[in-house]
C-alpha cells in the first residue's frame, strides 16, 4: 500500500510492522507530539468493508481498558483508512518463541484473563483471539490485546475468525458467545505451553462435530494443561477461566495426576 509522506498534515509512516490480508500497520510518529504511534491502513472497497470499520472504530471507542490496545484518532488517506493507536512493544504471545515454562506462562495467561473479562463485561466479544492478536512485552510483563476487526455485540453476530483457534461450535456455523473466546484463549494458552499449535486431530474432531473432550496436552506443567482442559471444553456451558485459588482447578490437577501415574 502507498502512503503519502504525511497523513491527514499530521501523522508520519515510518516502517512496516506488519501485514495481514486487509490492512497493514506501520510505526508512525504523531509530528504534533513527537510520540511514536501505530497506524493500521485499510482500503476500503466495498460498502461492506466501511460497514466494517465502523464497528472495529466503534468497538475500540467502547474499550478504554487497561489491556486493550487504545484508538487515538480516524483519518482518510485517499481510500485507505487510517487507524490511528498508541504504539505497543513486544512480540506475538507468549512473547518469544516457545514453548515457555508455566511459572513464566501464567503471569501473563492471567493478565490476558482479566482483559478479557474487562471486554465481556461491556457486552462484546474478540472473536479473533489468537497469538497475533496479543502483544507481550516480557521485559514488562505488558499485555497487550489487539484487532477487533471481528469483535461483535449482538447474539446472533457469527463468530468467523481463525480456523486454528475457532470454538467448534462456530466452526459448525454457530454464533459466537463470550465462551468461543475463552476456548479461543484454551488455544492460545497451549500454543504458549508447546510452542506450537495443538495436535490435528483434536482440530479434525472439531471440524467434524465428533469432538467428544477438552484439549489435552501431554508433557506440559499439570496446572497449565489443567487451566486448557478448562477453557477448551466441548460444551460452552461448561467452559471457564480457573481462579487463582480454586477447588476444580486442583480436582482438574488430581484427575491430571492420576492419569500421570497410570
């Protein structure tokens, strides 16, 4: 995508950080304030795609939260539009190539949770959360979540999304809930544990409507694999984010332990 040198007499691209199949974001600098800043450009073809904008602007309006990556301003540039955010460091979750160990993991697993709640608790789900979409700075401890291009309110919104982290119930062409995230967030959880994604065939199951069980990961910490077992359950009614301290948790740990020792 071409720029021009100055965006909207205000806004300088500066080098490309990423690329997707719609847009792409670059680190700019604000010349009003001298901060370095993100802007993510769209071009915007059909009437579907402004309909689209309008949400993703209208969801990160919506969530000035601690954990969510903040809008600062819109602008056009030509027929590209132009999101304008703070700039965050780090890396693609867990923030650097895994797999991690769980007492470096779950630091940031339960900060990424309460994100997460922050978003449910005003009524809208992420519907794309996946490693791209969290940026962890492990120097800080930072998490940061990012693109809400598919986040929605309404029940009946589908969920879309990526295949590899899709709850199934919207692969199966369901709506979405606040619990396709949480399986979503399963998902994430055990790509940060096996740096890499989950076996296939738990995928296959799910595509096929023969998923029968939770995500189950071998050779990871228990309580890691406990806390995916918990998120990734095939029944969204029993899909939950464990607490710190908490009795199904260290049933979960037991039955987990058990297992171990057969």
């Amino acid at each position: 995508m071409s720029w021009t040198p100055i965006i909207a007499d205000r806004y300088q691209p500066l080098s490309l950080a990423g690329r997707g199949a719609f847009a792409e974001v670059w680190r700019g600098v604000d010349t009003a304030t001298g901060e370095v800043v993100a802007l993510k450009k769209t071009r915007l073809t059909h009437r579907d795609d402004l309909d689209g904008r309008r949400r993703e602007v209208a969801v990160m309006r919506a969530l000035r939260l601690p954990g969510v990556v903040r809008l600062r301003d819109v602008v056009m540039d030509g027929r590209f539009e132009v999101l304008v955010m703070d700039w965050v460091e780090g890396a693609p979750f867990p923030g650097a190539p895994g797999p991690m160990d769980w007492a470096q993991l779950r630091p940031l697993v339960l900060a990424l949770v309460e994100t997460l709640r922050g978003v449910h608790a005003v009524g809208l789900r992420h519907n794309d959360l996946k490693p791209e979409n969290v940026l962890v700075d492990l120097a800080t401890g930072r998490v940061t979540m990012l693109d809400f291009n598919l986040a929605a309110e309404e029940p009946e919104d589908r969920g879309g999304g990526t295949l590899l982290t899709l709850a199934p119930e919207v692969l199966l062409g369901g709506a979405s809930s606040p619990a396709s995230d949480l399986y979503s967030l399963g998902v994430v959880v055990a790509w940060g544990l096996l740096g890499d994604w989950p076996p296939d065939d738990h995928l296959a199951a799910a595509l096929s409507g023969q998923l029968t069980g939770p995500l189950r990961l071998e050779g990871v910490h228990p309580e890691g694999a406990a806390w995916v077992e918990a998120l990734t359950q095939p029944d969204p009614a029993h899909r939950r984010a464990p607490e710190p301290t908490d009795a199904h948790l260290d049933a979960a740990l037991s039955a987990l332990q058990a297992r171990a020792c057969t």
